[in-house]
C-alpha cells in the first residue's frame, strides 16, 4: 500500500507511455516535416523550386542532424559525425536509385 501513491509507483506507470509517445511521434513529426513541401504543392501553392528536390534536400538535412546528435552523445567531432552520416545517407540513396526499377 505504500507503494501505491509513491513517486516510485508513478514512474513505473507514466514513464512506459512517455518513452513510447517519444519513440513513436519522433519519426512521424520528422517524415511529416520532409513530406510538408510535397503537401503545399498539392493543396496548389506554387513554390520557386521543385517540392521533391525541397523534400530530399530536408531529408539530407535531417540524416546530417542526426549524425550530429551521434557525434556529440559519442563524443567526436560534429561535422565528422554529420558528414559521416550524410555519407552514408547519400550513399544509401544512390543504391536505391540503382536498384529500383
């Protein structure tokens, strides 16, 4: 009975729901903010260059991002990190042009 209404007891309800709403919304704000450019051009507002060449440049935006939260929990070098994984990103992307048919 103690343990009910401890901080401790709360943890354990709250903290599963917290880490699974993070780990779930996180990728989805992300594709939403590369899908964006490609929306505007649907609904009809005209943007000055392509919204696909705009969404890839965001998504490269992104993996270089990543790569540099990467690097400073690793502790090395940011633009390293970053460009380390805008790399392989790019890297990725030209396999999949490659394949695709």
């Amino acid at each position: 009975q103690e343990m009910e209404e401890s901080a401790h007891r709360r943890a354990i309800v709250w903290v599963p729901i917290l880490v699974a709403l993070v780990s779930g919304l996180s990728p989805f704000v992300v594709a939403q903010l590369i899908m964006a450019p490609l929306w505007i051009a649907h609904v009809g507002l005209a943007l000055p260059v392509s919204p696909f060449d705009v969404s890839i440049v965001l998504a490269f935006i992104v993996i270089f991002c990543f790569g540099v939260l990467l690097g400073h929990v690793a502790r090395v070098g940011w633009l390293t990190a970053g460009l380390s994984t805008l790399l392989v990103g790019i890297a990725t992307a030209i396999l999949i042009a490659l394949v695709a048919p």
